[in-house]
C-alpha cells in the first residue's frame, strides 16, 4: 500500500503552500469560556435541520467542547477555498466521492483508522472508502456514517396490484418491460435524461453485475481498455429506451420523480436519494427498492452503495484529535444515526440494531451480507464529462463509436490519474 510520502500532487495544482500551511498547530479553537470549539463543515443541506438539533443537545451536555456545525451552499467548493486560504476546519462531512479522492491525494485529509469506533463502522463501507483513492493507500481518511443504494425503485402497490413479481435476471427484467408495456396503461419506467447525471444511475447499478470491480484501476495501469467491458452495459442501457417516455432527454430527474409519484410508469432507475423527491409529489406513495438485474445469474446481483457522509478530519488539526473523536463519538450514537436515518431515508455505515426504511426491505439481504459495491463513476475525472458522454451515446445509438471515444477521452483526462498509478507500481517494485 502506498505511504503518504509517495503523494506528489498538490492540491488544485497550487504549490505547497498549502501542505506547509498544514504542519500549523496552536491554539486554534479556544474560546473565552475555555471551550475549545470542534467546527465541522457539511454539504449535506438537506440535513441542516437535523445537524443544527444534534449540535445544540451536544452543546448543551458538554462543558468542555463546542460543536460549531455548518451547511452552507456550495460546501464543497468553500472547502477548498478555505484549503488554499490555509484557513481550515476540524472537519469535512462529504460522501466517499472524487472529492474524498482528491483531499487524500492531496495531504489534506488525516488517517483515522485508529479512530476507536472504526471497529463497528461495517467492513464493506470501510473497503469503498479505501477503494475510492487513486491508488491503494495506507489508512483510512474518514470515518464513514451514512450510505445510500442504487437500483431500481417500483411501485409497490401497482406491483402488488398487478401480480408482477420482481426480476432476478436481465431476461426476467426485459420480460416484465414486454409485459407492462403491452398492457398499455403505464410505460415500465421513466428516465429522465436530460439531467446527465442520471444517466450515471442505471449506469452504475448495471456496471456493478458487468465488470469486474477493478477494471478502472486495469484501464489505468494499461492492462485493459474500457472497449473490453463496457459493451453490454452499453448495449443494455440502450435497451431502456424501449420501455421509457418519448424523447427522455427532453425530461428533467424533477420530472421524473414526479412522473413516478403520479404513477405514468412502473419503475425508475435511480437510487434512495430520490425518494424524499418523489414523496414530495406524492407523500403517500408506497415505494421499493430492488437490485438492478442486468445479470444472467440472480446470485451476480449486487447493490451499488456509497458513502454519502462521512467525517473526514483535516490534517492541520491533529491537535484536536481527541475532541473531534469525542464529537464524532456523539454523531454516531445509535440514537442520533437512528434520527438521521428516519429522516433521509439512509442506510447506516454502523453496526448496530437500526431499523431501516421499508423502502430497503427487498435490498435488505444484501445489505446484510455486505453485497455492496461504490459508485464506478466516483472514479471518472470531472473533466471527461462522462455522464454527457453517455448521454451522446444514447441519442447517437452507435456502441462502437462510444467505446473508442470513451477509451480516447479517458487517457486525454486521466492523465494525472495515469501516471500516479504508474509511480505506484514503479515503487512496489
């Protein structure tokens, strides 16, 4: 595994000024009542109100630490503004993403795998934070908390109404498409296209069951081109155009999620974050969750889920690892994670007797068994667009183009990536 000497690149491609700024210790953090004040920073906006209940009962319980908890606009892009500024936070709430995956590779971040309540947080959401790096790292740089899924979300009630049973398989899925589709009263699903990121959804939970779970980090040690396994993936989600609306790319996900709710179609392929959407349409609608079965084998299915939230320490405030360990103690309560599950309709990264939404009951079983695996495209670069590349491919129809330009483009905007990976094998040996 690599050593965080190996790490080369700095930040946003600044120079170190902003590693220096990291080795500043002090008293930072000390207030006039002899607090010392933990500030952790969220892009998690829709859990304001939650965080700002959490941190006032901690504030007022604990006689020797204030929580400063904020959720502003743009989180992520304040945060690295503050980097540059060296002006920095106890902590960053962000998802196990490309964000996580630049602060790590950038020195920003502190190892908190001795972090003593790591040993509950479940060992498939500790794999995807490690997993979610450039290169295999030494460590693990945040505390995950909170996880989503990714599948297909049904109507539960027309199902039930309908006698349709849920497909295990791709030729059961294409079955049960024919089936809802002759009948000619709601179409099978709804896409949404023209927001390109939710083409990344069905994408993601069909790649899961595809291709091997390394075939990224293949693609960038040149042992592979992503023409060797991406052609069913793309084939099949071309096929979904068959059973969708006319024209999805002239549908946002907000018409989507309410097209759902109002029951004009059956299914949409899009995971447990667009639920509160949804019921914000319809708050009685009874909705499911079931693995996306692009296999042929029902035993191959597996759920993609990431983590959506985790506490990641700055490596500038080692000084306050103690507090922030005492504070994140607190956050991960099972009453606390309790509040914050019924609230957003999440799945905890914790060990524990939680009670999930009915919304994960067909999904629960592979959560218990840890058939989990992250978001392929938490490791595309930002810059190849790839959701606007998918998007291309499927007003164009034609696969072969896709895949030589999908491969052409990934070593145009990985380079970096590329190269990293080539420093890391040359220093293995």
């Amino acid at each position: 595994m690599q050593k965080r000497a190996l790490t080369r690149r700095s930040f946003l491609g600044l120079s170190g000024a902003v590693a220096a700024g990291l080795a500043l210790t002090g008293c930072e953090g000390q207030r006039s009542d002899g607090k010392t004040e933990i500030e952790f920073v969220s892009y998690k906006r829709e859990a304001v109100s939650i965080f700002e209940s959490l941190m006032a009962e901690f504030n007022e319980n604990n006689d020797h630490i204030y929580l400063n908890f904020t959720s502003p606009n743009d989180a992520v892009t304040i945060m690295k503004t503050r980097f540059v500024r060296e002006d920095y936070p106890d902590v960053v709430a962000i998802g196990g993403d490309a964000s996580y995956a630049d602060f790590v590779d950038s020195n920003i971040l502190a190892d908190v795998s001795g972090y003593p309540g790591m040993e509950k947080v479940l060992p498939a959401y500790q794999e995807i934070m490690k997993s979610v790096t450039y290169v295999p790292m030494d460590g693990i740089y945040g505390v995950p908390y909170i996880a989503n899924a990714a599948g297909m979300l049904y109507n539960k009630d027309m199902f039930a109404e309908k006698g349709w049973e849920l497909p295990e398989t791709w030729d059961e899925f294409i079955a049960l498409c024919d089936e809802i589709k002759a009948e000619g009263e709601v179409l099978p699903l709804y896409l949404g296209f023209l927001d390109t990121w939710t083409i990344l959804s069905p994408w993601n939970s069909m790649l899961v069951e595809l291709v091997p779970s390394d075939h990224i980090r293949k693609v960038n040690a040149g042992e592979a081109k992503f023409a060797d396994y991406y052609r069913e993936p793309a084939e099949k989600l071309l096929k979904l155009l068959d059973y969708a609306e006319d024209g999805p790319m002239a549908y946002s996900y907000e018409d989507a999620c309410t097209a759902f709710a109002r029951g004009q179609s059956a299914m949409f392929p899009c995971g447990s974050f667009a639920v509160p959407q949804i019921l914000s349409a319809n708050p009685e609608m009874n909705i499911g969750l079931f693995a996306m079965p692009a296999c042929d084998n029902p035993d191959d299915r597996i759920i993609v889920s990431g983590v959506d939230l985790c506490w990641n320490m700055l490596a500038a405030k080692e000084e306050h690892r103690d507090q922030i360990y005492e504070v994140i103690d607190f956050l991960n309560e099972p009453e606390n994670l309790q509040t914050y599950c019924d609230d957003q309709k999440a799945i905890p990264c914790i060990e524990g007797d939680f009670t999930l939404d009915p919304l994960f009951d067909d999904i629960q079983d592979f959560l218990d068994e840890g058939k989990v695996i992250d978001y392929p495209d938490h490791s595309y670069p930002s810059g190849m667009a790839c959701d606007a590349q998918l998007q291309a491919f499927l007003l164009d129809k034609d696969v072969d183009a896709f895949l030589a330009n999908w491969d052409n483009l990934w070593q145009r905007y990985n380079k970096t990536v590329i190269r990293k990976y080539a420093e890391y094998m040359a220093n293995q040996g």
